[in-house]
C-alpha cells in the first residue's frame, strides 16, 4: 500500500474513482470534499483548498491510497 499526496499529476485518476463512486450508487466518505468540489468548481480549486487548509489550527491530511497485489486498487 502507498499513500500518496494529491496533485496535478493523479487528476484524471481522481476524477475517474469519483465518477465510479456515482455510477455504482456507493456512498462517498472520505474524499476531503472531492466530490462536492468537482460538482461545483474544479480539482484545481480542491487542490488550492486544501493546501490553505494546511497549519496548526487545521492539522489535517488527504491522501490518496493505492493498493498494489493482483487487482490494483485505488482510494481516496
């Protein structure tokens, strides 16, 4: 298992286990607001909240993890 930070770089990845999400009508719970930001704005606006979230009066940390065996899985 990797944990790895949100970026540029995984957007389509993202996008694409959200949209999953939503096709097989699964509850979404822990995407730090991923959801309701692609809904409303853009990943690059969920990027910018998150690292302003970042300080001592909000110690929080989203990461994505990724699974690796025979079926790589993907988690936000």
């Amino acid at each position: 298992m990797k944990f790895i930070m949100p970026s540029k770089e995984y957007k389509d990845r993202a996008i694409d286990f959200i949209s999953e999400l939503y096709q097989n009508n699964s509850e979404i719970n822990g995407t730090g607001g991923l959801d309701r930001y692609l809904r409303e704005s853009t990943y690059e606006d969920w990027l910018d909240n998150l690292n302003s979230d970042k300080g001592e009066d909000n110690p929080t940390l989203t990461y994505f993890c990724e699974g690796r065996g025979r079926e790589n899985y993907w988690n936000g």
